[in-house]
C-alpha cells in the first residue's frame, strides 16, 4: 500500500479513548522520531488534536502502524482496533483534502484544523519523518483547502468551539459582562476562546499559565491579569468562568480542588469548559452541585444547531474535493513512471554520448565536417530506434497490432504509415 491513514476521530471514539493516544505538542517531534526508526512506514506524519489523531503513512503496512500507535501508548491493539479506521490510497487523500477544509470537523467548517495541520506537518519535517509524498499530500489539501473556502461558503457563519463555549455561558449566566473569566493554557485554543469573551466584556479576564510571559504575552491583549499556574488553586475561587485548554497529560484541576473552590464561593455557580485532549478536569468534577462542566463532546451538541446554515456549501465543496482527489491521484500514478522514465532517458543520453565521441574523434583526424555531421545523426537515429523496431519485428498477431497501435501513438505516426 503506497498511502494510507488510520486514525479515529470525535465520530469514532470518545473523549476517553481519544485522550489516551493523543499525542502533546512537546512530545510529538520525538514520537516521529521513534515511528521513523520502528519503520513501519517510509514517511509519516502525525496530526493529533482534541477531536482527532491520525497517522499519515507512506509506503507502508496499517497493521504495523497500528501495533506501534498501540505500543507506544501501552494499549493492546485490539481495544483499540474498534474506534480506529484505516483509510486506503484514494479514501486517505480525500480525507487529507476534506479535513484540511473542515468537512470532518467536529464543527463544519471550522478553520482551525488547517493551522493545526500546517503545525503538524511542520514538525513532520523537523523529524525527518516526511518525503516528497507526503509533502504533495500536506501541499495540495491547504491548495484545495483554500480553494473551498474561497468558492463556497462552508466558512460563512462558522461558530466554533470558541464561539460555542461563549454561546453555552450565556445559557448559564444573565450577562457575561457581570462575570470573571479565568483562561488555563495560553495556546491557540485559548487565544480563540480569550478573544470571543473578550468580546462580551466580562467584568475580568486572567489568563493563567505554566509559562508566565506566555501568559502575560497573551493577557495584553485584553487587559487582564497573568496568574501562574502554581497560584491556580488558590486563585480559581476568583472566577465564575472557566476555559482550559493545556498539554498536560495529566488532570490539573481535580475533585478535591473544586470542592473547596465552591465552599469558598459560597455555592455560586462555576462554568468550566475542559477543551484539552486528554483532559484537564477531572471528570468526577462535572457530578458536583454548583459546578456545570462541559467537554469538547458537550460542545459539540451545542455548535450542532448552527450546521443547517452550512450544509448547502457541502456539495459544492465535496465536488471540488473529488476534482482535485482524482488530479493527485494521476500526479501519483505518474510517480511509479519515474524509473522507468530515468531508465529510458539514460539509455538515450549514453547514445547520444557515445556517437559525440565518435563524431569527435573523426573531427580530430580531419574528416569532413559535413560527413562527420552525417554520420551523427545517422548514428544517433539508429541506435534510438533499433529497440522499437527490433520488438515491432519479433512481435506477431495480436501484440504485433498492439504494438504497432502504441508505437503509432507515440510517435504520432498516420494510420498508414
């Protein structure tokens, strides 16, 4: 198999699974690395965000891919096999295509995922663990991703995670103005989220974070306050709102944490939004009075309402995906050529050279030039065509008729020639 994907996704497995082999920012490169060396595929990529990860594979075998994902996050492979689905050569293109333009995201025709997949790719290639196949691959999905938002309206109205989380708060509280919104993380995720709060004007907005100048870098923007993260717990009673998004592969808010937070609040309500993959809430926090957390899953029902709206850029888009998924397979098709290309240009250079050389040597001796040119060409002319003629002649019947059929049209020769 030259291309494949295998992967799951938020329409395959739960936020459970899907944390357990995700993969974080900081640990990917090195996770490449290893995929690289365990070799179960010439050329590899990985894209791993809150509702996906995927391998992209070339030149390789699913079942290796599938025992080393497996391996290097300590799962046996068969738990893991329901949720996954390995996608062949065609189908993995037109996945590559449809997710780089928010067809498969959890929210139609979010953006996001491009600039998610630009970072992925762009640690594929610090690795070493991305070739010229993949690379057309990466390439031509941002061209064709381009391409749909450009002549459709798939990203027209998007609400997105972000929006969705400000859209849920709203449902909770009378007035975001009235509340203190406290961020967790300083990524893209968060950033997203700090702008489309912002918007609302909460009374508060801190952002806290294990790196301080990220934080402070990011809380600029809104005038607002940056908190470490070691300062977290003392902190959170603070804020009526919660949004973390971080890489931790561990929970950095758990049960215990938050009940004192409510004794300290005095029981007033708490909405958190845990956008993180694996999580950073525990879950056994969204069972508690006077809390209301959500997940990427609850965000999803929510973002659901506005799809409608979408849904009729979808053909448009999906017809100018299966357009360009049929022009890369013909640029992959070409590739298997290439040796046999460089083989034939090869054979015509050495004659080429070899006659030169001849030609030189009767110039030196002092042969006429227009002889010497003569026999050049003719030289060249036969050594060029003395394999097609030579198979033309030992071919008969029906390869002869094919032949002569194939040779006609390479040569762009008359039907009666």
């Amino acid at each position: 198999m030259q291309l494949f994907t295998l992967g799951l996704n938020h329409q395959t497995a739960p936020v459970a699974m899907r944390e357990r082999i995700a993969f974080g920012h900081e640990g990917l490169r090195s996770a490449l690395e290893e995929l690289a060396r365990s070799r179960p595929a010439a050329e590899s990529a990985i894209i791993s965000t809150c509702s996906r990860t995927e391998l992209y594979c070339a030149s390789g075998e699913p079942r290796e891919a599938l025992a080393w994902l497996a391996d290097y996050h300590r799962l046996d492979a068969g738990d893991l096999g329901p949720y996954l689905y390995t996608l062949p050569e065609r189908d993995a293109v037109r996945h590559a295509f449809r997710v780089a333009s928010g067809l498969d995201s959890m929210v139609l025709g979010e953006p996001q995922i491009l600039g998610q997949m630009k970072d992925a790719v762009r640690v594929a290639e610090e690795a070493g663990s991305i070739g010229t196949l993949l690379s057309k691959l990466f390439q031509r999905s941002f061209a064709v991703a381009k391409e749909v938002r450009t002549n459709t309206r798939i990203g027209a109205n998007v609400v997105s995670m972000a929006a969705a989380s400000v859209r849920l708060a709203g449902r909770i509280f009378p007035s975001v103005q009235q509340q203190r919104v406290l961020f967790i993380g300083a990524g893209e995720m968060i950033e997203l989220c700090a702008t489309h709060f912002a918007a609302q004007s909460p009374r508060a907005i801190a952002v806290a974070n294990r790196s301080l100048d990220r934080a402070e870098k990011l809380v600029r923007r809104f005038s607002g306050e940056a908190v470490p993260l070691r300062d977290l717990p003392e902190r959170l009673p603070d804020y009526d709102i919660v949004i973390s998004c971080t890489a931790s592969s561990l929970p950095i808010i758990g049960k215990g944490t938050m009940e004192r937070v409510v004794k300290a609040r005095r029981h007033r309500p708490v909405f958190m939004v845990d956008l993180a993959v694996p999580r950073d809430i525990e879950p056994e926090v969204g069972d508690m009075d006077d809390v209301f957390l959500y997940t990427v899953d609850d965000l999803a029902e929510i973002v659901r309402e506005g799809r409608d709206e979408r849904h009729s850029a979808v053909d448009q888009a999906e017809a100018i995906i299966e357009s360009q998924v049929g022009q890369f397979l013909h640029w992959l098709e070409s590739r298997e050529l290439v040796p046999l290309i460089r083989s034939l240009r090869d054979q015509g250079e050495a004659a080429r050279t070899h006659e030169v050389e001849r030609a030189l040597r009767m110039l030196a001796r002092g042969d006429d030039p227009r002889a010497v040119i003569e026999a050049l060409s003719h030289g060249l002319t036969n050594k060029l065509l003395h394999a097609p003629t030579q198979a033309l002649h030992d071919a008969a019947g029906a390869e002869r008729n094919e032949l002569g059929a194939l040779l006609r049209h390479i040569f762009h020769l008359h039907a009666g020639s």
